[in-house]
C-alpha cells in the first residue's frame, strides 16, 4: 500500500514537471543536427519554469524510486500512467488561465481515459512472480539489461539524428517513443541499483549505466516537448514506459507475469486499450495537422503573464504554420 502511494506521488510530481517543461521547451528556438540537444538544454538551462520542472522531477524520480525499492516493477510502473491524468488538469487549467478556454475535448480525455484504463487492467491481470533471486542479476540478465540500454541509447541517438527530416506531429512521436523506451529501462536499472546498495556496493555497472542513459531519455524527452504539444508527447511517454519496463522485468530482473489463459487474456486486453488510447491521443487534434511556429530567439522566461503561447498552443483552425 506505501509503495502504491508513492507511486501515485511520484505521478502527480513528474505530471507537474512535464507541463512546466513542456511550457518552457514549446517556446525555445528550434535546433537542428548532432548537437541540438545540447544546445535547447543550453538554453533551458536559463529558464526559471523549466528549471522548476526539474525540481519537481527530481522530487518525483526520488519517490519513485522509493516505490520500485518497497514494490515490484510491474506493480509500480503501471500507476506512473496516472500522470496522464494529473497532466491534462494542470495543463487544461493552464489553457483556461491563459485563454480563457479549455484545451482538451471530450474525444481526448475518453482517449487518456482508455490509456490509463488498459494499463490498470493489464497491472491488475500481471500478477506477478519472482524468481527467489529476483533482484540479484546475475551475468544473463545483466546482458539483458546492459544490452537494453545499449539499444535504447542508440535509439535514441538515431532518432536525434533523423527527426529533422520529418514534419512535426512525427518527430514528436519519434522523440516520445525513443525517450519512453529509455524511462523503461531506466526503472530497471533504477531497481538494479537499489539491489545494489541494498547489498553495501555504493558503485556499480547498472548506476553507470543510468548514469548514461538517464541524461539522453531527458534530453530526447525535451526535444519531443519542443516539437509537439504535451497532450501528444506526454500519453506516448506515459503509456509506452511501463510497457517496455514490464516487458523486460522478467528476462532482466526475474519477475514474470501470471500465465493462465483469463490472466493472459485480460493482460492482452489491457495493452490493446492503452495502444487504442495511444493511437488517438496521436492522431486527433491540433498537432495532427500543424506545427509549432518557430520560437523567437529570446531567451528571457516566460514571466506567466500569457504573453507566450503554453502547452496546449493551437493553430489547427488557421494555416498550418511553417518551420
């Protein structure tokens, strides 16, 4: 019961910090090729709200951990999904404030509704085993995990390195999809660590490599926020996280999933409702068909007084905007 509170916690806090990173991130000059990661985070470096958000996320990865260390990983990862939920209120009330409307339709929430449904129903329907060695990793499953890191790193650089190439709406998809498969594997290796030190070893192989990947899932984060609205960013990220850690929990940390056929069944069932939600969350609203317009190259914070565009910008009713 703690952990599924901190859990919850953890969720409202990186919920809180998206939006704020969103907000800061939506507004900073596009960059583009090998190093313009380094750069946006440069520039949002010199931002109150983004380093605000950071704060929160800092507090929210804190809890989090505290969480995986008192809980299981399939247990756990399923309810950081309920950040979609406190995502959407912080930002629609940030809409209302700045525009005097609300920033979310019916067909959006029904849609983070079903994200959040599926992955409740797949969590509830896990019931998961442990291995008794579970949480020691062994050489096979720290291939298993160094080898997804490895993976989810280079994915994340390939995407990096292409996404300019693609319209808007893509490249944040592209962004979000390489940044939640890096969140995935990071909580595994965050369990990893605190086997770690739960056993005295205060310097590991699973800390360094959180240490490499943990920054890159940041910063690809940040450039998905850039490219595309939050309530397209955020549900890919939220959704796709726990499913990657889920996935690999078992070949990398021993915990396995219920396998009678209704456990099956109702586990399949609950990922076909969070993919459903996250093709529609994708694919309807304004991000569908427009782009952001390019920032101004003023790097003053945003001072909250609405004079910038939030996250929840619009331009689906107008021309589509141009790079």
């Amino acid at each position: 019961m703690i952990a599924v509170l901190l859990g919850l916690t953890a969720a409202a806090a990186l919920a809180a910090a998206a939006v704020l990173q969103h907000d800061a991130a939506s507004t900073a000059p596009a960059q583009r090729g090998l190093g313009a990661g380094v750069k946006l985070l440069g520039r949002l470096l010199r931002r109150r709200r983004w380093l605000t958000g950071q704060l929160l996320g800092a507090a929210g990865l804190a809890t989090f951990a505290v969480a995986l260390h008192l809980g299981r990983v399939v247990v756990v990862q399923p309810l950081l999904a309920t950040q979609l939920v406190f995502s959407l209120l912080l930002a629609g009330a940030l809409a209302r404030r700045r525009h005097g409307r609300a920033g979310l339709d019916a067909a959006l929430w029904g849609a983070a509704a079903l994200v959040v449904g599926g992955l409740v129903v797949f969590g509830l329907t896990a019931r998961p085993s442990v291995d008794p060695d579970g949480t020691d990793v062994d050489a096979l499953r720290g291939t298993w995990l160094l080898g997804s890191a490895g993976v989810a790193l280079v994915a994340q650089l390939v995407a990096g390195a292409v996404g300019h190439r693609l319209r808007a709406g893509r490249r944040c998809l592209l962004l979000a999809v390489t940044a939640a498969v890096g969140f995935g594997v990071d909580a595994l290796l965050l369990k990893a660590v605190g086997a770690h030190l739960a056993a005295g070893e205060w310097l590991s192989w699973p800390l360094l490599a959180l240490a490499v990947l943990a920054p890159s899932s940041l910063v690809t984060a940040q450039r998905a926020f850039q490219a595309g609205a939050v309530t397209q960013a955020l549900p890919a990220i939220a959704a796709l996280e726990p499913v990657v850690a889920i996935t690999l929990a078992g070949p990398a940390l021993g915990e396995h999933l219920a396998s009678g056929a209704g456990w099956r069944a109702g586990q399949v069932a609950g990922l076909v409702a969070l993919l459903a939600g996250v093709v529609v969350l994708a694919r309807r609203g304004p991000w569908a068909t427009a782009s952001r317009p390019p920032a101004a190259e003023d790097d003053e914070d945003d001072d909250g007084s609405g004079q910038r565009d939030g996250p929840l910008r619009r331009t689906g009713d107008d021309a589509p905007a141009r790079r």
